[in-house]
C-alpha cells in the first residue's frame, strides 16, 4: 500500500533510531525495485544488516522524502537517482560489507 511523504518519514525515522548510530551511518535512496537496489546493488544483507523501504503514492513523493534525509537531516545518499517509475524510497545502515 502506498504511504504518504510524512508516514514514509515517521517509519524511517523510527527505524534509524531503533538501529542506532549517527545519521551518516545510514543510506537513503530510492527506487521501483528496493529489494534489488538493496540486496545487489548496495550489497545489504537480508538477514543481519538493518534496513527497510516503504512504497511511496508517487515518484514525487519518493523524491521529496529522499531529500528531506539526504539533505535536511544529512544521511548518505545521492539525490538525483532512480527515474520517473522510482516510487520506493529504502534505507539501510552501512556496513564494511555494503556499497557505500
């Protein structure tokens, strides 16, 4: 079901604060494909790394959530990602093993 921009925020930032350390311990991101994105792309393990996506009402949306992370509250990430179908925001909390 896809969530407001403001829902999407709430979740993530519980989650962060749940998985601890600082916000530039975490990775924000979107994407139509999170569990790819997450699981290939950023080398995040399903079972033992911390992380989470929520689907978005639309790409928009997912894009305003992302820059209020990356920008506002200055997680990692890269804004400017993904295309007009992207409307999974995701976040993990990086790892020696994940990319970044």
């Amino acid at each position: 079901m896809a969530k407001s921009k403001q829902e999407i925020i709430s979740e993530i930032e519980a989650y962060m604060q749940n998985g601890g350390g600082s916000l530039r311990a975490w990775y924000v991101g979107i994407s139509n494909d999170a569990r790819t994105r997450l699981f290939n792309g950023h080398r995040v393990r399903e079972n033992g790394d911390w992380w989470i996506y929520s689907k978005a009402s639309s790409s928009q949306v997912a894009r305003e959530v992302e820059d209020y992370f990356v920008n506002t509250l200055g997680t990692d990430g890269g804004i400017g990602g993904g295309d007009q179908t992207s409307d999974v925001v995701y976040a993990y909390k990086k790892a020696a093993h994940t990319n970044p």
